[in-house]
C-alpha cells in the first residue's frame, strides 16, 4: 500500500441515480475543508453518471470508476482499495454533506483516534414532508434510533454504509466488505471490533439523508433492515440482540392485536371492554412516548420542520417496526425450513474463529 497522498478519501458507490449524484458532489464543493479526494464508483449503471465528472472534476480531486453490477459492499471495496487517503469514507448516494462535515471529521480524528467511525443522519428543511417524517422516525428513540446514532456510548455504535470511514491500513488488514449489500456495514463493524480495533460515533459528522419518498418503498426498506440483520448473524451468531427482537415482538402483537376484534366478532367470541383495553395499552402508552418525543425535539430544534407531523410519527413508527420485525420472522424462518425461497443474496459463509463463532 503507497503513503496517502489526501487525509480523506470519499468513495460512493452509485447506481442509476445520477441527479442524487449531483446533488452530492455539489455538497462536497462547497466543503470547508479541502484535503480529500472523491472516487465515484459506478455499479453497473443503465443510467450512468460519467458526464458528471468533468463539470465536477475542476472542483476538487474526482475519479471516475465504472465496473460491473456488484452491490453497494464490493462497489465500495473497489474503490477503496484505488484511494489515496489516510482515511476511506463512504456515503450512499442520497445523502448530502454539510459544508463543515469533512472539518468537524478531521478535527474529531486529530483527537480522538478511532480506527472505524461513523455519524448520525437526519433530514434537512428542503426535504419533503414524508421525508423529514421518515428521517425522525428512524432517529426516535422509541424506534431503532438507539441503534443508528443516537447513542450515550460512542463505542457501542456499529458502523453504517450510508455514513462512515475507517483507516485505509484497518481496510486493507481487515478486506473490507464480505457481504455485497445485506448489513455489510454492520457485518464489518462487528469483526473489526472482533479484532481489537476501535470502533466510534461522532456525532457531529452527521449527513442529510433522503429517505425513501413513497411509503411502499420506505416500507420494502424497513423489511430488508430485518432481513439484513439476520444476514449478519449467519456471519456473527451473536449479532441479534435484544434490542433488535423488539421489532419482531412488535409485530406479532400488532398482529394479534389486528386479528383480534375482528376474530372475536367473527367468531361470537366474547371480549370484555376492560380487557380491549389492557391489550391496547402498551400500544397506547408507546404512542404518547413517540409524540413526546417529537414535540420535544421540535422544541429543541426551532425549526418546526415536522409541525403537526410529529402526531403522525408513531403512526409511521408502527409501520416502520411492524415491517422491519416481519423481515426478521422471515429471515429466521428461512434459516431454518430449507422449502422456504432464501432472502440471501450470497451462499451461508463458512464459519471461522474471525466471524465470531
């Protein structure tokens, strides 16, 4: 491996998106601080992104590199291990940068000596309504956002694709990715702490993040999260914790509580009203919790970007936990009954001392 040429190193891996693309590079233009360089992967495009390059390429230092269909995991392996930095970076391609991100990253890193690292996401005032909707409601603490940036430990965080970097010699000792787009980034972030390295949440490197803009497609990706998490337990058995079997027994009250009156009714089965009551309690009470919540972090932003939206959260939360708990039941189903179809895009690996088993 040649001595780093730049101290960052930006590698996003794209794929049919070349307006989020501009958008990106446009945010990375208008950085601070300019000690980096950025390598566009493209990941088997049909609607490519190359003519963005020489509009760009005047700016700062970019680099183009087409390769066939691999998935966001080895699209990034393929550019990190071309790049000059000191420290490999990636974003999803639907993220864009505040101007001071790469500042507040170096002055972070000059002090605190994290071999992997990675921030939070949140929405911006521009985005749409349902997106800044999404964006809370994926950062709420009454949903998954104790496990996506929102930590008191900075050292238990697990790393994100759509945000994170770690020492180009950590990389290149580690490989990189394993898994080609089912919880890589979780799946690298537990072998790295595995092996001794220091693994860290810096809160301040938070990106704008866009969420998906329809509710069927923000609903397809809270499933995939599910089976993305039982992807990474066939690497590391001990990567589903109790934190993550919430969404799972989530869903399956939901569901009891969804069949049931009308079950009841069907069957003439009789239901006291005070027991109706008992069973939509905790529903009741983890509501309030997620409206708290929002009206809280109204207040402490001032920006009243969700407004009334913040009644319409838990709504979204339901949705977002019943449908991630699901993909959970269906990956850990389909481990066990051979006749179901596989939600795995690549065959169970072989275990080694190194995944954890």
């Amino acid at each position: 491996m040649s001595q780093p040429s730049v101290f960052f190193s930006l590698v996003v891996p794209v794929y049919n998106r070349p307006d989020e693309l501009r958008e990106l590079l446009e945010s990375v233009r208008q950085q601070s601080f300019r000690d980096f360089e950025v390598w566009v992967v493209e990941d088997g495009s049909t609607i490519p992104s190359q003519h963005l390059i020489q509009e760009f390429a005047q700016e700062f230092p970019l680099y183009y590199l087409p390769i066939p269909n691999s998935k966001q995991g080895f699209a990034r392996n393929a550019g990190m291990r071309r790049a000059h930095g000191k420290y490999l970076l990636t974003v999803d391609s639907d993220v864009l940068l505040p101007e001071n991100f790469f500042e507040n990253l170096h002055r972070t890193l000059l002090h605190e000596d994290w071999d992997a690292f990675g921030g939070p996401d949140r929405g911006r005032e521009d985005f749409t309504f349902f997106q800044k909707l999404t964006a809370f409601t994926m950062q709420a603490t009454f949903t998954t956002g104790g496990i996506r940036g929102q930590l008191q430990d900075k050292s238990k965080f697990q790393l994100r694709g759509f945000n994170m970097g770690l020492k180009a010699t950590v990389f290149h000792a580690s490989g990189g990715f394993r898994d080609p787009n089912q919880g890589e980034d979780i799946e690298l972030s537990i072998r790295l702490k595995n092996a001794g390295f220091r693994v860290g949440l810096i809160p301040e490197a938070f990106v704008y993040h866009r969420r998906r803009s329809t509710f069927t497609g923000f609903l397809r990706q809270c499933y995939s999260f599910g089976i993305n998490r039982v992807n990474v337990s066939r690497y590391h058995p001990g990567a589903i914790q109790g934190v993550h079997l919430f969404p799972l027994f989530f869903a399956f009250y939901m569901l009891l509580l969804s069949a049931s009156l009308p079950l009841g009714h069907l069957f003439g089965w009789p239901v006291h009203p005070q027991v109706q009551g008992l069973a939509f309690l905790p529903l009741g009470l983890w509501m309030l919790m997620g409206i708290g919540e929002g009206l809280w972090r109204e207040r402490q932003s001032k920006r009243g970007a969700l407004g009334l939206g913040a009644f319409l959260a838990p709504f979204v939360g339901i949705c977002q936990l019943t449908a991630y708990g699901i993909g959970i039941a269906y990956g850990l189903l389909a481990l066990r009954l051979p006749f179901l179809p596989s939600p795995f895009t690549v065959p169970l690996p072989e275990r080694s001392a190194e995944s954890g088993s």
